[in-house]
C-alpha cells in the first residue's frame, strides 16, 4: 500500500523539477514576467531613443553603428521589446555627447554643452584629444597630453583667439614671437597669433587644455587632429 504512495511523491517530484526548469529556460530568455519598475524601463528607454534619433536626424542604422549594435537591436529597443546592455548605452552616449541621465529624460539639458575626455572613436595613444570640436559653437577644446621631454604640434592651422591651461607638468608654449613656459595652474592667451607647438620641458607627463574661439570671417582648419 505504501509503494503507490511513494510512486506519486517521486512523480510530483519530477513535475515539480520540471515546472522550475521551464521557467529557469523563460528566465534565460526574457519571457519571465518582469516586475512593475522593469516592465517600464524598456518602453521609457525606446521613447528617449526615437526622441534622440529623430532630434539628431538618424536613421536606425547609424544609430545603431554609434552604439555598436545592430539595426534591428535599436529597432526592438525603440519599441519597448528589449533593452539594451549598459556597456552598449554608455558607449551611444559617449559618441554622441551626452549623459546617460540626459539619454533618459530626453536630449541635453538646455544651457549647457559637455566636453567629453573620452570619445570611443579616437585612439587612446592620441596625443591630442578633441572634448568639444564643432564649428557652431564658435569655441573648441582639446586635451593634450605630453611625455617627459616630447614636443607636439596642433596638426591645423587656426584663426583666432587661443588659451592654453596647464594641469600637470611644466610646459613650453611656442609661438612666433616666443617660447614661455609655464606651471601647473598657469594659462597663456594668445590673441595675435596661434601656437605652434608645446614641449613637456619636465621629468614627468604634462597635460593641458588647448581652448579656440574661431573668428567666423576668418577661421580655417586645413587638417584635425
């Protein structure tokens, strides 16, 4: 009498093993049925990525070559069906100026322009790393960064009013009309000709800011960096 008994416990074992194991494979899959705060993240994630692309004029297929994905993810995403790696937003976001925060709630805040140091699309042995380069805005910044005793040039020519900033290290601005060098903390205006190059004159890295206002009339880039 006992052994049917023992037969259903062993049965029920079985299906209930087979119930967690199905929902262990919806799990992997994404047809787990998610909570209330995810269930609204795919769908505000695709709203702010249709409002983004559409400002910026994008098809699907650039935005998704910006974030180093496939149309088709950009496609689902942009209609709630998924949602996209962290790894995959912060490298759109990077390529396209702008804060995850600011991706989220819908374009760049009003007031302000970021300056990013790190841009996926340029090489990190750069020595000249642009953080803001656009023509309309009329002002444009680099990072530049210096060895122990190396020499490095802009790589364009520039019309208009130069800054230089010093941040570490000791460096020597050279212009046309001389050859100052300064600290950490320093700055140099130049408002009658541009730089020509910068030499770390110190033992250890040196890393600058390099800041243009182009003249409208006159500003002309004959190469980038």
């Amino acid at each position: 009498m006992r052994a049917p008994r023992e037969q259903d416990t062993c049965g029920s074992r079985r299906q209930r093993g087979a119930r967690w194991a199905s929902k262990d494979a919806s799990t992997a899959t994404g047809s787990r049925t998610a909570g209330p705060r995810s269930r609204r993240l795919p769908p505000r994630l695709g709203a702010a990525l249709l409002a983004l692309r559409t400002s910026r004029g994008l098809a699907q297929s650039e935005l998704a070559r910006l974030a180093g994905g496939s149309s088709s993810a950009i496609s689902q995403a942009e209609r709630g069906l998924r949602g996209l790696s962290l790894e995959t937003l912060l490298e759109l976001t990077a390529r396209l100026g702008i804060t995850l925060d600011e991706l989220l709630h819908g374009e760049v805040a009003p007031g302000y322009r970021l300056a990013r140091r790190h841009d996926p699309s340029v090489r990190a042995d750069a020595h000249v790393l642009p953080l803001l380069d656009d023509a309309q805005a009329g002002l444009r910044a680099y990072l530049i960064r210096l060895s122990p005793r190396e020499s490095v040039a802009p790589g364009f020519a520039h019309k208009g009013v130069e800054l230089v900033a010093v941040a570490a290290g000791l460096v020597q601005v050279v212009l046309p009309t001389g050859r100052p060098v300064l600290r950490p903390g320093e700055s140099l205006l130049a408002d009658q000709s541009g730089v020509l190059s910068w030499r770390n004159v110190g033992a250890g890295d040196a890393m600058l800011f390099w800041i243009l206002r182009d003249d409208p009339a006159t500003a002309a880039l004959t190469s980038r960096p």
